[in-house]
C-alpha cells in the first residue's frame, strides 16, 4: 500500500465521497489480491471475527504493498 494511496483515501472520506472495499476473513491472500486487481480504494484485514494468524495477515498486507488499494 502506498503513502500515496493512503492520502487519497483521507481525501474521500473527506469529501465524503464513496469508497469501496470489502472486510477480508478468509486466510487465503488471493481474496486481497482480488480486491487489488478490482481497484477497491481498501480492504480491512480482520483479524478479531475471523481465522488469521499472524503469517496471513503478513500475506495479506504483502498483497497490497504496491498497490493503490489501503489495507486496514
């Protein structure tokens, strides 16, 4: 995730734009990467609700690294 896109998204919400996103419960990275092809403004890892360890949580933020999508 970049600075960059981090500061878009405060834009939006300050401007009380749309955003879109999705709540990620399910181990498996390819779910964020999904969501990274598709250009979803964010994604928020939880952690509380579902099965992450620490390792996937890892691959999840991994898969958002270079990306325009903020992971949460």
């Amino acid at each position: 995730m970049k600075t960059s896109a981090i500061q878009q998204l405060r834009k939006q919400l300050a401007a009380n734009q749309p955003t879109f996103g999705m709540w990620v419960t399910l181990e498996g990275a390819s779910i964020t990467e999904m969501a990274v092809a598709l250009g979803l403004d964010w994604v928020v890892i939880d952690a509380e609700h579902g099965h992450l360890g620490w390792q996937e949580i890892v691959q999840h933020l991994r898969a958002t690294v270079r990306s325009e999508t903020v992971a949460l």
